[in-house]
C-alpha cells in the first residue's frame, strides 16, 4: 500500500461490524462476500462461528459515513438480517503477522 493511502487510512475512523445473514446458503454467502469484498471502507472480512456469522473491520474518513453505510447494507438484497457495529475507540497492540 502507498504511503499516502496508509495515511489516509491511520486518519479514518475505524469500526467492526457484527453481521448475521438470514440464511447460510452458498448463493447467499457468495452474494454477500462479493459485496463486501467490493466496498473500499471494508478493509477486513471475516466468517465466524459464533453469535453472528461475520466480522467486518470498516473505516470510514467520517464518522456521520458509517451509519449511511449499514443502512446502504441493510437495504440491500444482501440477505442481511442483522448488524451490531461497534466503534474502536484505541488499539491496546496490535501483532504483525
């Protein structure tokens, strides 16, 4: 990554999105990971066992973008039934890989 984008970036704001699909049928999962995977504010995405079936790290450059963001998500056809987002307030350490 360009420096100038990682700066962009380390200015942004950054959330994780707790995302639960109404169904885990293939065609619905697909539908929803390629969606994901085009949107340039979702920087991770995860599929998880648990409470809820993905992990989405987001940043946006806004804080009033992120909400305009899951409503975008939420009223598409991307079988969303719900999304808990929750705003990283410091990062404690982070390991490289």
């Amino acid at each position: 990554m360009p420096d100038s984008a990682a700066s962009e970036w380390e200015a942004a704001h950054t959330a994780f999105a707790e995302i639960t699909l109404r169904s885990d049928r293939h065609e619905v999962t697909t539908r929803f990971e390629v969606a994901l995977a085009e949107l340039s504010s979702v920087l991770e995405c995860h599929r998880v066992g648990g409470r809820f079936d993905y992990l989405a790290k987001i940043a946006v450059s806004n804080t009033a973008d992120l909400p305009v963001l899951i409503s975008k998500l939420l009223n598409s056809e991307l079988g969303i039934c719900s999304c808990v987002v929750r705003m990283m307030t410091r990062t404690v350490f982070e390991r490289p890989q």
